[in-house]
C-alpha cells in the first residue's frame, strides 16, 4: 500500500556558513544555520520519509541537544532513515521538493536548476525558486 509523507523545513541564512543542500555544496556567501550542516532540503525530505511510516519527526530521531549531530552531514542521517524505510519493507518510488529562498544567486537560476540530491535513492525533482521570482 503506497503510503505519503510531507515534509517542510526552514533555517535562517547566516553569512560565513557553508551552505549545503541535498547533500551538496552550493556556492553562495552564507549558509544555513544549524545544529548539523543545515541542509533544510534533507530534513524536509527526511521528515516526509519518517512521516509516511507514522515514525516521530527528525527532532527526536537526530536531536539537535546530542553533541554527535553537531556539524553532521545530513544526507548521511538521511541514509539512517532510507535505511530505517528499507527496514520497513518500503521502497521510495519518487520525491518532489520545492526550495524557497530569500536569496539565491543568479547560477541558480529561478526555475528548476536541476539538481540531484547525492543519493540514488528514488527518482527526485527539485525546484529552487526565490521570493521576488516571476517564474
Ligand atoms: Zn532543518
């Protein structure tokens, strides 16, 4: 039986910070501020994979008062959940996302840029848009 999950995030920019999503390096003057890299489209994506199995949100799974997330890598934690799914006996059949951002820089473009989360996990579409957009 197909089950869905939704999954949303939000982190505030900060200059100076690494800015890192779906798993990868994204050139840009700030990054996400977080416990770990910050990567808000893995937590998203992680938290619609933990809520179709009617699991507790990321929070509890990879609380961010535990000294061993601190700085990690996102989409290895994603990895624990792919794994936790599998487990499950699920398979994740397709992810759709949509990044909203205050700011973006103009590579990015401001429609679909094509981005493939580092992981071969599923067939994945994303899309990155910012605010003043006309897209
Ligand atoms: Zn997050």
């Amino acid at each position: 039986m197909p089950k869905i999950g939704i999954g949303y995030d939000i982190h505030r920019l900060e200059a100076g910070r690494r800015l890192v999503l779906g798993g990868l390096d994204i050139p840009f003057s700030a990054g996400l501020f977080g416990h770990s890299d910050g990567d808000a489209l893995v937590h998203a994506v992680m938290d619609a994979l933990l809520g179709a199995l009617g699991e507790s949100d990321i929070g509890a799974h990879f609380p961010d008062t535990d000294p061993q997330y601190k700085g990690a890598r996102s989409i290895g934690l994603l990895d624990e959940v792919v794994g936790l799914v599998r487990e499950r006996g699920g398979e994740i059949a397709n992810v759709d996302a949509v990044i909203v951002a205050e700011e973006t820089e103009s590579t990015w473009g401001s429609k679909s840029v094509g981005w493939r989360m580092d992981r071969p996990t599923s067939r994945c579409r994303i899309f990155a848009i910012s605010w003043d957009s006309q897209a």
